[in-house]
C-alpha cells in the first residue's frame, strides 16, 4: 500500500485527507475469493464489466460500487 497525501480539489475547492491505495490493481480472482467468504456481494454484470467473463481472473475488478469496494478493504482488514 502507498499513502497518498491529502490535496485541495483545483475545480471544487474541496479538501480530501490524505489515504492509503493498494499499489496493485484488485483482480477479478480476489474479489471472488470474497464473495465466496460471503464478505463482499457479486459486482453488476454488464457489457463492460468483467466479472463473470471467462479468462478475465487476472484482470482488475470493476463494476463495484463504493459499498462494496469498501466491504473489500474491511475485509482484507485495509
């Protein structure tokens, strides 16, 4: 994980505190390996999202909504 520090939106003017991100993109697999804990829910299978897209385990999740990207942190105890 890398600590970003905390900045000013320019356009809004709204200030953000500083925050930890994983340096690696979560893939597909380990947000499955969480579903199948039954500690996240399955993201929205759509056209444009990878879940559920066979040969995808290794690509970034997406389709989550911050709800559950959230669930994923506190499960991953992050």
């Amino acid at each position: 994980m890398a600590r970003l520090p905390g900045a000013t939106d320019p356009v809004e003017g709204k200030r953000f505190g500083s925050f930890c991100m994983d340096v690696t993109e979560v893939t597909v697999a380990a947000y499955r390996a969480c579903v199948d804990k039954q500690g996240c829910t399955e993201p929205k299978s759509a056209l444009t999202c990878n879940w559920k897209v066979p040969g995808r385990d290794r690509h970034p999740i997406n389709c989550v909504d911050g709800t559950q990207a959230a669930a994923y942190c506190e499960k991953q105890g992050k």
